[in-house]
C-alpha cells in the first residue's frame, strides 16, 4: 500500500464534502473521497460532478446519521450499498465498502464489508481505485499511482476476469484509454477487450450510448478508436465500419464545435440509413438524430455551393446545421481547406433577416384564401433568396403585386 497527501486538494475543502466525512468518520466509521475526483486531482485535470465518498458504514446507519444530523438523503442504489446524501444543493453518493459474492457480466450481487483493499481490488482500473481521506492521506493499494504517473489506463488484476465481471468495462476501457491513457491502449487490456469483442451484444444500448459519446469527444478518440477498429470492436459496436481518416481530420479542426453528434456523424455516417442505424445501436436522442440528420443534409446541399448559397441555407436550416455541414466536408477533404474556412466565416458573420411579409398581405390585394395564398408567398419568398435578400419591405409589395396582377 501507498500513502501519500492530498492535503489541499479544491474537493477536501467543499463544505458538502467535509460535512459528510465528518460525519461518517464519527464514532467508530470511516470516510473517504474516492475514484474520479481523487484521479483527476493526481492527474491534473478539473474536478466536475458529483464527488463519491466510500465508507465502513452499511447504507442504514449512513441514513441513520444523516437524519441525526438534518441532511437529506434518498437511497438510489441501497441494494448496491448507495445512498445519496443532500446538502448545501448539492449531493454527494456514499457507497458502503463491499465484495462481488456474484456476477453474471452485467450485474453484480455484493456483501458489505470494511476492508479497504478488497473494496478497491473489485473496481474497475488502477487510476480508479485510489482514496483519498478528510486530511488529504492518500491510499494505493492497486499501484494506481504509478499508473497515473505513466497515464496508463489498466485493469485491476486479471483483465479478463474484470471483463467478465462486466462487458460494459470493454467499452469503458477504450473511454477510459481516450480520457486519460497516453500511447497506446495497455497490452493486457486490449487482448482481453478484443477476445471479449462477441460478447458485448447483450448490452444495453442506452450504456453503449453514454460510453460512446464520452469516448468521441475525449481528447484521445482518434488513436482509441483506430485501436478499436483494428481489434475488431468498433465495426461491433456500431455496425458499421469507421470513417478514421476523416474523424482525425475533425479532430484536428481547431474551428469544428465540440459536439458528439457531428462526430458521431462523421464517424459513422455516409447517408441516412446510417444516421438511423447508429441511433439504434447507441440509443441517441431525437435532438442528436435530427442534428446528424441536418449536417449530412446541408453538406449535400453546401458542397457545390457558393457563399450566398449559403446564406440562403443559413436562412432555410440555421447556422448550426451549415457550419456543421460545412465541417462535414473539411472532415472528408471534399473542399479546399482556404475555401471552407472563408465559407465558415461569412456564415459565422451573416444574421439572416426576417421574411416582412405573410398570407395576410396577400389575400388584403384581393387573393382568396387557400392554397393558393401559400404558393404565392413561396414563390416570393425564393425570388428574394435568389436576390441574396435584397429587396427590401417596398420592393417585395410591388414584387407582389406585379404577381398578383399576372395571374389575373
């Protein structure tokens, strides 16, 4: 075991956190802050999202002690030995210490316990199994800090056997390798993924989803999902086999904006079939499938365009759509990179204006209501598009009104 401080750590001195470690350090307990808070403090990284706090105490007398001391709780995953506790709004989750009794590779039954070591020896990585106590002493009893060190990302003892644990660790090992690993992905880790390749069809797609999207916008998605592809994983998966040259050239796009979905439809995307079939396999939402929808629309629209084209396509599709479009192309390499970048930054300067007309117009110079009032406006509306939204209020009433007049 290692010991060290992390005396000073930002996360020890929030007033939530140091509530409840004194709280379940009282009286024969103990406390500790574990996992993502502690390993992003080591590694450099900003501390976001609720912090998890481990603990001796079993979930009853973890509530137990909150009522006593006037803090909300909700046991969210008891079962599992997790409460969360509600203070100052905000919440932190205590889980009780614990041993796998059995597993089926997705579930788990637990016994509570109080031994750190073997509590950490059932986690998933290394860099993940390091606590951190209320005075900032640090334990290792898993050599996560040497792997912190190297920015390794490795499983805890046999990488097989953690996989059959839990398939999803398959996934979370790639998420993991993009988020935190440097080189490539760790020998032991990557051959038990990829003979563990055919079993992860009985996950749930929801969770294939939230790794996925985690993983592609992690600042090592390219290399992890080459590694992926190579290994047979990543065509599983998703169904389909990776666009890798592209996703790197979007990665490498200082000007793309950092969305999942437009990676997502760079990866993974030619046409609309493959917009549907990656919704199914990764369970995205309507927002997500109408914004890959959208990109890939606009780039087919954009790709023989000009710059007033694409104020016209600003106008009818919004300027998120074109500019991921526009960064759709980049990615592909289906336009100069001089001309894309002069493109993005006219649509980036262009507010489109608002049609100051409607059917009320039309029928108040003698037009009947129906069909025809909206064709009308159709046909106006295209004429002062083609003019680059020119003409303004005056010149649409007698544009109008030469129109009507024509057709009587």
């Amino acid at each position: 075991m290692t010991t060290t401080s992390l005396a000073g750590a930002s996360f020890l001195s929030d007033p939530l956190v140091v509530d409840v470690l004194r709280l379940l350090s009282a009286d024969g307990g103990e406390a500790r802050v574990i996992g993502g808070a502690v390993r992003n403090e080591l590694m450099g990284q900003p501390v976001t999202g609720d912090i998890d706090i481990a603990t001796t105490l079993e979930p009853d007398e973890v509530l137990a002690r909150a009522a006593a001391a006037g803090m909300q709780s909700a046991p969210t995953g008891i079962e599992h030995g997790t409460v969360t506790l509600i203070g100052r709004h905000r919440v932190v989750e205590v889980t009780t210490l614990r041993e796998d009794i059995e597993t089926d590779g997705r579930h788990a039954v637990v016994r509570f316990g109080t031994d750190w070591a073997a509590d950490a020896a059932r986690r998933d990585f290394t860099i993940n199994a390091l606590s951190v106590d209320a005075a900032g002493h640090l334990y290792d009893t898993v050599g996560g800090l040497t792997d912190i060190a190297a920015r390794r990302v490795r499983f805890i003892g046999a990488a097989d056997q953690r996989i059959a644990e839990d398939r999803l660790r398959v996934l979370r090992f790639f998420r993991f390798h993009a988020s935190y690993g440097s080189g490539a992905p760790d020998a032991e880790g990557l051959s038990a993924a990829i003979r563990a390749r055919h079993d992860l069809g009985g996950l749930s797609a929801e969770r294939v989803g939230q790794e996925m999207r985690k993983l592609v916008m992690a600042v090592g998605a390219a290399p992890t999902l080459r590694a992926m592809q190579e290994g047979g994983i990543l065509p599983l998966v998703a169904a389909g086999v990776g666009d890798l040259g592209s996703f790197e050239r979007l990665v490498a796009d200082a000007a793309a904006p950092d969305d999942a979905s437009l990676r997502f439809a760079v990866l993974l995307v030619r046409v609309q079939e493959d917009v549907d079939r990656t919704v199914r396999r990764f369970r995205l939402s309507n927002r997500e499938r109408d914004r890959m929808t959208d990109v890939l629309a606009a780039a087919e629209q954009l790709v023989h365009g000009t710059i007033i084209g694409d104020r016209v396509a600003v106008y009818r599709r919004g300027r998120e759509a074109v500019l991921g479009g526009l960064t759709l192309l980049a990615a592909r390499n289906r336009l100069p990179a001089a001309e894309i970048a002069a493109r993005r930054d006219a649509v980036t300067a262009f507010t489109p204006p608002v049609f100051p007309l409607g059917g009320r117009d039309v029928v108040d110079l003698g037009v009947g209501r129906g069909p025809a009032v909206g064709v009308i406006l159709r046909d106006l509306e295209r004429w002062w598009l083609a003019e680059d939204f020119r003409p303004d209020e005056t010149a649409l009433r007698r544009r109008l009104q030469s129109m009507i007049a024509a057709q009587q």
